[in-house]
C-alpha cells in the first residue's frame, strides 16, 4: 500500500493572514453578535423551542440516541447562520460570508470545503476578482435557491470550476456574474435569471496542512442599490429555521430508514455539486464492532468520506478523525481504499472514528471522475474491533502516531481562521 501524502506539521506558509482572513470571514465576525442578539427576540426562541421538540420525538432522531443539548445546539445554530444572512441581505451592498463552520452546521458540510455564499439580485451586475492559491479545486456554482430552503434543494443554474477561471501569472482571475449569456461575454462568466438567485462557493482542501483557499472579493457594478426585506428580521429567522430544520429532518429520515450496514452504490449526485459522484448509507454498529469499507479510487483526484448524525450533522471532524480524504488516507496498490469505521480505535491507518456514535450517516464523495465512469458498489463487512488489525491489510497505527495525527489535525482545521470553542 501507499500512502497519498502522510500527514505534515510545517510552519504556518506564507501569505496566510492575508489568504485566509478576507473580507468574507470578517463580514462573517461583523454579523456574529447581532444576529446573537436576534436570537434572544421572542419569536425565534418560540421557534427554537418548538423545533428541538419536533426533532427530539422524531423517531430516528430517538433511535439514534442523539442528546437533547445536541438538538438544542443544531437548532440554535440553524438560527444563527439564518440571523448572520439576514443582517447581510439588509445591507445595501452584498457580502460574500464565509460559512462560519462548526458553528450553525446543516445539510452535512463537507469537512474538506471552506464554503462562502451570496444572495444576487437578476436585475444587477457583479464582478468577483481573485486570487487562486493552491486548494485542490474551486467550484461556483449559481442555484435558484438555498438548498433546505422552500422544500427543496434547488436547481443548479450555472457552475464554473477552477478550470474555467484563466488565471494570470500571478494567479489573478475575474468572474462577470450578470443577466448576460456566457457567448457574449469574453471570460468566466455566470448568467443571472431575474429575480433573486444563491451563489454557492466550495473551495476544495486536499491538503489541510498547505493548501490556501481562493482569496475573493465580490462587488456589484451595476443595476440597482439592493433593498432589504420587508419582513421583521427575527421573524424571517423564525420561518427560515423552521423551513431548514422541517426539510433536513424529512431528508434524514429517508436515510436513516436504510437497514444499519448498508452503502448504496455510486451515482452522480443530485441536488448536490454537478459531476459529483456520490454513496451514502447508513452504519449502526454493536458495542466493539467496526465496519470495514473497501472503495475504489477510480481515479479521482478528489475522494472523501465523512461520518454523520440523525440530525444531518456532519460528526466533530475538528478533533476526530471522522472524515478523510486521499491526503489523510492510506491507498492501495490495487486502486481501492479500505477504511475502518468504528468508536473504538483498531490500532490501523484509514480509521474513521465515530466519536462516540453508535448509529449514523456515511457519505463519499468523488470528484473529477472520467465522464460516464462510475466507482464499483462500496464493499462493506462487519467485525469485532480487536480483529481488525489481524485481518485487515491496512497498516498499524500505534496511539503515539494516533495522537500526534489527532494533534495535527485540530492544528491544520484552525488555519481555516474559525476554531471550535
């Protein structure tokens, strides 16, 4: 077998301050208090409340054994991001907002994306200037809506990936986002319907410990002065947190209805990232047993899989290894990736950790597969725990490696600029 790339432990790289606290995380800390603030108005506690109810008697929620402060702290967070937004859209100019991650956390973040969003008005024009940087891949990608929102996870209205962006010498490039079409535009360009659309930003981390996410700066340059929202801030927080919890609970429990064990096969994605291809399923496992994963590479210079819970959260990927991608993996020689999901560590490389859980989601993804190429069905088999290193090829890991790689990892999450408290 080798190994992708081992984990590293450099010296923070050049640029970082500048790389990764632009405007969109600062736009994101601005907003931070107040929308703290509107989470204390009555209508959104009202709303808060109720939700943790509904989600605490949900059945799959119960099965799973999630903790009531668990639920609490989902829905507070929805609130929160929903609040940030809010403050945002009222502003006459437009914000490009880093999602503030770990904080708000639904639909099931990926680990590896630094994800930055802005809401668009069809009747203006915009420019995006940037700097390209080192992350493994971009992707724009313009929807008629934010997925969870309205019942829906929307339709894809236009996407531009890093090969479309022409940077300079220098790595400088420029989007025109605007009601033109892409034929009459000379350069990367997105074409706005009317009214109002999502602009979904993911900038891809192979590398945690090197990689520099896209430097960005969105500014309109024609069309009108946005207006705000008629509606009371604190009252269209209470209705999109509703509308975001109500539709990832329904979402879930299509999931979670899957027999514990299960991995469905590969297929493109819907509703999620165009030329994405993805698997996900469901693992509920005994006290000391593990669940073995044999995934085929199938080229991919992207492949990742990530753990998470009845609520649709992605698990604690900050200081446990419940997500890796092909960096922080140990591949094959036969172009298979075998990983080990398992609350107890099996002492080998590739391990998956629950952090706990006994019960919840997996979820690949692989990206820049060959058009029309789809990865084999996921092997899957259970085991107990304390058999795994006798019987899976995997290299051993002993708890000082273990530790050190736990160590690394939180290290190279915080670069990202937003540390868990």
């Amino acid at each position: 077998m080798t190994a992708q790339t081992q984990p590293r432990d450099p010296a923070s790289p050049a640029g970082f301050d500048r790389s990764f606290r632009g405007e969109d995380l600062d736009t994101c800390q601005q907003a931070l208090e107040p929308a703290r603030a509107v989470l204390d108005e009555a209508v959104v506690r009202e709303a808060v409340a109720e939700l943790v109810e509904t989600l605490a008697s949900t059945p799959h929620v119960r099965q799973a054994g999630i903790a009531r402060h668990r639920i609490d702290d989902y829905v507070e967070g929805v609130a929160l991001v929903k609040a940030i937004t809010g403050i945002l859209n009222r502003r006459p100019e437009p914000a490009l907002l880093r999602s503030p991650y770990p904080l708000g956390r639904a639909g099931l973040d990926n680990p590896d994306n630094v994800y930055r969003t802005a809401a668009l008005d069809g009747a203006a024009g915009y420019v995006i200037e940037g700097e390209r940087n080192s992350s493994s891949d971009v992707y724009f990608q313009l929807m008629d809506g934010q997925p969870g929102e309205d019942g829906s996870l929307h339709e894809t209205l236009g996407l531009l990936t890093g090969a479309d962006l022409r940077p300079d010498a220098q790595g400088r490039f420029r989007i025109t986002i605007d009601a033109r079409d892409a034929s009459e535009v000379d350069g990367p360009h997105l074409s706005l319907p009317s009214g109002r659309s999502m602009l979904i930003f993911r900038d891809t981390l192979n590398d945690w410990a090197n990689e520099i996410p896209v430097a960005l700066r969105l500014r309109q340059v024609s069309g009108p002065t946005r207006t705000a929202p008629t509606a009371p801030l604190a009252e269209e927080t209470a209705a999109r947190t509703r509308d975001a919890v109500e539709f990832w609970n329904t979402y879930t429990a299509r999931i979670f209805a899957l027999p514990g064990q299960t991995v469905l096969d590969p297929a493109p994605s819907v509703g999620g990232l165009p030329g994405q291809v993805s698997a996900y399923g469901r693992f509920e496992l005994p006290p000391g047993h593990a669940l073995e994963l044999t995934v085929e590479h199938c080229g991919a210079p992207y492949l990742g899989l990530q753990l998470g819970d009845a609520l649709f959260v992605s698990t604690d990927y900050w200081d446990h290894t419940s997500s890796r991608n092909l960096t922080q993996s140990v591949v094959g020689d036969d172009g298979f990736v075998r990983y080990v999901i398992a609350a107890d560590d099996p002492g080998v490389a590739n391990w998956i950790d629950t952090a706990g859980e006994t019960s919840g989601l997996i979820f690949l993804r692989w990206q820049g597969i060959a058009e029309g190429v789809l990865p084999r069905p996921v092997g899957v088999r259970m085991l107990p725990v304390t058999d795994v290193r006798s019987e899976s090829a995997l290299p051993a890991v002993d708890q000082v490696e273990r530790e050190r790689e736990r160590r690394i990892r939180r290290r190279h999450f915080d670069r990202r600029g937003v540390a868990p408290a």
